[in-house]
C-alpha cells in the first residue's frame, strides 16, 4: 500500500467551481491585490480568533517581522524563542537587528520550556515567542506570567483551542502563514497579524503598505507586504472547511493516539489540559528514527523530520550553547501522515509497519 505524506484532493476538489468564478470575478474587476478579498479575509479570519483586528500580509515571515517591528523591538534587544521551531521564528527577529536568545523545549509537549525561557530574561528582553508547535497549543498562562511581551506564532495552529480560546487571540500579536501545507493553506505565501491594540494595528497596517498612512503619504519606512486577492479568495473558501478538516486530523490522530499510547519505545505528544490540538502535524519521538523511517519509505510509507536541526544549530545562528531536549528530541521526531482525507486503512497500515518496526 502506498501512504503519501500529503495530498490535497479532499481540501481542493470540492471548492473548485466556487474558487475558480471568485477568480474570474477578480481577473475581471482588474483589482488584484489588498482590495475587497483581502478586507473581507481579514474581517472574517480575525472574527473567527476572537481579534479586533487583523492585517493579511504576504507571508507568516512577514507577518511575525511587522509584529517584531511593531512592538519598537531593534539593536540591543533580545527576544526568546524556542529552538524548535522554523526558522522564520527566529528570522523575524534578526531582521530587525534584535539578538534571538533560544530556549530549550519540553520533551513532552515539544513546546518551549518555561523554565529554560525564563532563565533568558533580563533588562534587555522584549517579547517571547509563543509556537504551538505542531497545532499543539501551549500554556500561555505560565508564558503571560514572565510579564514579557508575547508574540503568538500560531503558524501550525489555525483553528487550535487553549480553553476555548482560539490561537490566535492569545499575547500582543498573533502571526500565521498560510503557506499551502498549513492547515489553511493559500495558493501562494501568506500571512496574518492579529491584535486587539487599535493604534499597533494601524502601525502594523501603515508598515505592511509601504509605511502609506493613505496612497503616496508615507508616514513611516514600510515594507510591501501585502496580500494578493487571488489569496484571500481562495483562502475565504478553504476558511468555510477549516473546523470538519481539523476534525478530521484529531479523529486521524486519535488512531495514532490510542495504538501507541503504550509503547516503550514510542512517546507521543503531552497535550496540556484544555487545549486542542489540531494536528498540524502528527509527531512521534522514537528510537533508531532514520532507520525506521527508511524502513517505512521501503513499506510505501512517505514520512517526514520537522525538524531535522534545531534553529540554534543552523548555519546562520551556529552557536555553541547546549539544548540539550531539543537536541535529542531533533533525532527521535518523526512526522507520520494525517491529512484530511488520508483512509483509516492506510493509517492503520502506518500504525502495524511502525509497531513491527519499533
Ligand atoms: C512555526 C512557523 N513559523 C513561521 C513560519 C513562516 O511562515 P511562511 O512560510 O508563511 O513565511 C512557518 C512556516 O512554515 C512556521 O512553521
């Protein structure tokens, strides 16, 4: 049997006819970037995470930089980020001239480690970042208790609840990407800030736009970071599903769940008390994970490492500081398939090949 990582047949077919005469509307109406799509995007995406306000951007890149640049963060500041993570996290923070000081992770929740990150803090600390690694939302109460701004990168966790609170409407900003694997994936990059502070929203809105208060009235030094109505039309549509395609990943994930809650030399991901996982990705950690995942390649099982390297120890930031969990954490993950519109049969094929192998 042959299992892909990721195949977007469910998501995209169904939406076709719909998506394709809101993209003739716009071809037609010669308006193809930042008009009425993008507005009504914005309205219904910020609504649907419990925010005042949202800005649609170019990228979750683009979208963390402005929330950086946004809360006055530059030279001399040190923002705390977790190590496992993407890079663009930690990017964010290096565009604006700030230093990243990475925290290690939980080896049970893969999220920040709060003590780690609280060992960080000092005069020179301006935000933290918050992922929900893998749609695994993490205890934001402990993280708003340092007394340091929050910046939620929320970019695996579109529709994730943390006591029926949606990520996304957590700390001063929240940041997705919308690139296509992500759970609410565009047709290109995208991305969105979302806050309840009127006058950052506006810095933030003035920022993505060239720093234009209104057209040719420059007011500050923006960037073009803009979203494309083709974008927003199409990730309106997907929106409309967002909530039965991650039913989908948890029902998909309680399979996993319950067949490898037990085992010895398997740990599957701590989900703290009254959040909800979306299941962005369904991580394992498990011993001798290169072999087994070439094991699995020889089954016609597509499995991936998210991620490989922790940030700390990529090239641009190689440094000699110790993680020790994300460390070790980076040789054990392993992402198995749970998409929406992946069989039961062949999940179930996943679990006996993993259990035969481990
Ligand atoms: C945790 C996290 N943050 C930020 C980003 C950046 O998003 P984008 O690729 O849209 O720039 C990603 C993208 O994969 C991500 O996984």
């Amino acid at each position: 049997m042959k299992v892909p990582f990721l195949t977007f047949d469910l998501l995209h077919q169904p939406i076709k006819e719909k998506v394709f005469s809101c993209f003739n509307e716009i071809y037609d109406s010669g308006f193809f970037i930042n008009s009425r799509y993008v507005q009504k995007f914005e309205k219904e995406f910020a609504d649907y995470c419990g925010r005042k306000f949202a800005i649609a951007c170019s990228s979750g890149l683009a979208a963390l930089h402005l929330s950086t640049v946004g809360l006055n963060i530059g030279h001399g500041d040190e923002v705390i980020c977790p190590t496992n993570t993407f890079a663009a996290t930690a990017l964010a923070v290096h565009y604006t001239g700030a230093t990243v000081r990475f925290a290690d992770i939980d080896p049970e929740t893969l999220n920040i480690d709060f003590d780690s990150a609280s060992n960080l803090i000092n005069k020179n600390t301006k935000a933290i970042m918050a992922v929900h690694m893998y749609g695994n939302p993490l205890d934001m109460k402990t993280l708003e208790q340092f007394g340091i701004p929050v910046i939620e990168d929320a970019a695996h966790a579109h529709g994730a609840e943390l006591n029926g609170c949606k990520a996304g409407s957590f700390g001063v900003f929240s940041c997705f990407s919308f690139f296509q694997t992500k759970n609410l994936g565009g047709m290109s990059d995208g991305g969105m800030v979302l806050t309840d502070d009127a006058e950052l929203a506006e810095k933030v809105r003035i920022l993505h736009d060239v720093g234009q208060k209104s057209i040719h009235d420059h007011v500050m030094m923006g960037y073009n970071y803009r979203m494309s109505e083709f974008n927003a039309a199409f990730l309106l549509e997907k929106m409309k599903m967002l909530d039965k395609w991650n039913g989908l990943r948890r029902k998909n994930a309680s399979l996993y769940n319950e067949a490898f809650k037990d085992h010895p030399k398997i740990r599957i991901q701590k989900i703290f008390p009254g959040a909800k996982h979306v299941y962005h990705l369904y991580v394992i950690c498990i011993e001798n994970r290169d072999e087994i995942q070439q094991k699995l390649k020889e089954d016609g099982i597509v499995s991936v490492v998210q991620y490989p390297v922790p940030i700390h120890r990529q090239k641009p930031w190689k440094s000699d500081i110790s993680l020790v969990i994300a460390e070790k954490s980076a040789e054990e993950i392993l992402s198995l398939p749970v998409f929406p519109g992946i069989e039961e049969k062949q999940i179930n094929y996943v679990i006996e090949r993993i259990l035969t192998h481990a």
